[in-house]
C-alpha cells in the first residue's frame, strides 16, 4: 500500500525547510554576536610574552674532562 507524494506535500516541505534554515541563520548570528560582545567587555589582556626556547648546549658549553 503505496502513498504518493502529493504536490501540497512538497510546496509544504519546500516551506518548511526554507524557514528551518532561516531559523538557524539567525540564531547563529545572534549567538555570534553575543560571543564577541562578551569577547569585548572582558577587556583586552596585554599579550603574553614569547615562550622561551629550551636551552641546548653547545660547543662552547661542554667541557671535556682532562685527564692528567
């Protein structure tokens, strides 16, 4: 027992998924702008400092024992 789809069905579906996606457009603009807003109020923080690099010995830094 098969159903048709009927043409009412698809003008339907066709609205619906147009306001669907309309929905989720807008929403996600206004939780992106509420992110930046609360981004903003935070203030700025002064930036951190560079990471500094491990040291690694050279040449220079070891010493060869000397025997006598």
């Amino acid at each position: 027992m098969g159903t048709t789809l009927t043409p009412e069905f698809w003008e339907r579906f066709a609205v619906l998924l147009v306001a669907a996606m309309a929905v989720t457009f807008v929403l996600t603009a206004l939780f992106d702008m509420l992110v930046v807003r609360l981004t903003n109020r935070r203030g700025h923080r002064p930036p951190m400092p560079p990471a500094r690099a491990p040291h690694r010995p050279t040449a220079a830094d070891h010493r060869t024992p000397v025997r006598s």
